[in-house]
C-alpha cells in the first residue's frame, strides 16, 4: 500500500466513530422523512375519500316559511 492509502486508512479508523454518528443520523432523517411523506399521502387520500363520499350523499334541504314575519310587517307598517 502507498503512503498516501496508508494516510487516509488512519484518518478514517481516526474518525470512525464520527462517521458512524453522521451515517446513522443521515439514515434516521431519511427515514423520518419518508414517514411523515407517506403519513402526508394516506392522510390526503383519506380526505379526498371522505371528501367524494360527502359529496356524493344527498343533501337536505329546508324550506322556511317567511309568512308569518311578512304579515306582522305589514301590521306594523298598517298602524303607522
């Protein structure tokens, strides 16, 4: 082996453990953005789900009879 191999095994046996902290927190940050990527994805597909599901359900509707309010204004308008 050349000196210079020689050199660059003693600095990586040198740094090893620093290597090895960097490499694992490189691997836990991959994976936890991974997670929170396929957590964003499921949760957005339920919601579109739920979303269609909604919208595809009949909706009730109300009728208001405004009758009664009409004739007291009247009433009122009447007496003045």
């Amino acid at each position: 082996m050349s000196q210079k191999k020689v050199d660059e095994y003693k600095e990586k046996k040198a740094n090893r453990k620093e290597l090895i902290k960097k490499e694992k927190r490189k691997n836990m940050l991959v994976r936890g953005a991974g997670t929170l990527f396929l957590v964003l994805i499921v949760g957005w597909i339920g919601y579109s789900v739920y979303d269609s599901y909604m919208a595809s359900r009949p909706r009730q509707v109300v009728e208001v009879d405004y009758t009664s309010i009409n004739q007291y204004i009247e009433g009122m308008s009447v007496t003045e």
